[in-house]
C-alpha cells in the first residue's frame, strides 16, 4: 500500500501485479461507507492471480483517503482518477473499470469523459437513472441528520467496536463537513445520448430484484457493445451476494479482452 499525490490529494492507493500477460484493472468502490477493502478478496486478489495488474484506491473522502471539504462530483472524481493514472504510469495505454455501485456511476462518466483511457467496463449495480440517484440522495440526506451530534461512533468505540465507529465517523464527517451531498445533487443525469456515445466494451451486471436493472438495459438499449447480466435471487447485494458468480463474470470477460490487444478509443 502507499500513499499517491494527485489532482492536489493524498490518495491511499493499493496495487497488486500479475504475471504481465493480463490487463490493467482498476477498481472503483461505492459512497460513504465503502472503500478499497470491499474489492480485495471478493473480485481484486482472484483477478491478480488471474495475471491481471490491480490497482484499488480508496476515493476522495474515502476509507484512508484525504478528506478535503469540495470536490465530489462526478468531475472531479473523474480528474482524481486521471491524475491518479499518471502518477502510477498507467496512462499510456486504456485500463479496465471494475466500479460497484456509485463506483460503476464514476467509471461511466470516465469513459464518456477520457474514452481514451478506457479499454472496458464492468459495472456492478451502477446507478444509471435519475430516480434511483434521487432516492440515493433522499436516504444520504436522512443519514446527515441521524450522524450529525451523534454519539455513536464514541459508543461503538467504547464496546470494542472499531471498524463499526470508523465507518460511522467516516460517515458523519463525508455527509456533515464536505459537500458530497450537494455535489451529488447537482449533477447531470445520463442520457440515451451519453449512453450512445460510450464505445468501449460494458458488462453491466444487476441482481435480479435491483432497481438498477432498467438503468442496465437502457443503457444496453443504446451503448453499441454492452452487455447485461443479471443475478438471479439477488438486489443491490451483487458483489457480496454473488461474490462466485460475478468473480466468474468478471474474470472471463477481462480474460476475452486480454487475448486482444487493447486500443485507444477515439472519437
């Protein structure tokens, strides 16, 4: 693990390398009380053993990332993500994106904005719509208010309950002391026209009872090389739910585009 300075933040940033004849893949985690660890054993280790070179971050705000007050859109986050591929030197060449969840969101908008870094995309119960995004908000906002004052984190520090107080105060101090939550409320929604616009290969995966799946299918209705694959017997819950079937998902299809060489898209 180390820590990178990019786009004028400390990121806490993981790799782990494969045998070099695999892809580059970087992972993108959820909102607020996700970060890089919940990649590790479920998709990132198995893929690096697969002879792919992994990289994990844990983003602005995040996990043991620096926490500045500004900066949480989808903008941004796509410029930390940039900046960040330079200072690794993995900007010569497209990666793949891994992102679950509000990760998968990011990972889009990076394709749309950079196609030129972009080689792929997985997308796990990625947020595509607006209404789910607006219901996203909705609980966020609840959320700010349950934390703010809240004595909890000291309680679930005082019981031995380390990582739960981590979480919690992680989560407190994103939605009370940064503007993530406006952030997030000012962006723009996606488009059947961004959607069209995205040429790289999408594997967009959804369990079977997940809101998102409508969002997966209109993005496959225009995206011209997408795929959706969805779960059976699972919501939002793919990536620890599904954990067998989605590691399978992913490792074949990344296997499919290391046996080509990876060309910079244009447009």
């Amino acid at each position: 693990m180390a820590d990178i300075h990019a786009n004028a933040t400390r990121f806490h940033v993981h790799r782990l390398s494969g045998d070099g004849t695999g892809a580059a893949v970087v992972f993108l985690h959820g909102l607020v009380v996700d970060n890089l660890s919940s990649f590790y054993c479920t998709l990132a280790l198995p893929t690096a053993q697969a002879g792919h070179d992994v990289v994990l971050y844990d983003q602005r705000g995040h996990g043991r990332t620096e926490r500045p007050p500004t900066g949480y859109d989808a903008a941004t986050a796509v410029r930390d993500l940039t900046a960040l591929l330079a200072a690794l030197d993995l900007d010569e060449r497209p990666v793949h994106l891994i992102g679950n969840s509000y990760g998968g969101t990011l990972a889009l908008h990076t394709a749309l904005a950079r196609p030129d870094l972009v080689a792929g995309l997985i997308l796990i119960e990625a947020p595509l719509s607006g209404p789910w995004i607006e219901n996203m908000l909705d609980t966020l906002s609840v959320a700010a208010l349950d934390l703010e004052g809240s004595q909890v984190p000291q309680e679930l520090a005082s019981i031995g309950a380390r990582k739960a107080a981590r979480l919690t105060a992680t989560a407190d101090a994103l939605l009370n002391r940064t503007t993530l939550i406006d952030d997030i409320a000012a962006s723009r929604p996606f488009t059947p026209a961004d959607f069209a616009r995205v040429r790289c290969p999408v594997l967009a995966v959804c369990g079977e009872h997940s809101e998102l799946v409508p969002g997966a299918r209109e993005l496959a209705r225009h995206a011209p090389h997408c795929t959706v694959r969805v779960l059976p017997g699972l919501g939002h819950d793919v990536l620890q739910g599904g954990t067998g079937e989605l590691r399978r998902a992913v490792l074949d299809r990344l296997a499919e585009a290391a046996r080509r060489q990876p060309e910079a898209v244009t447009v």
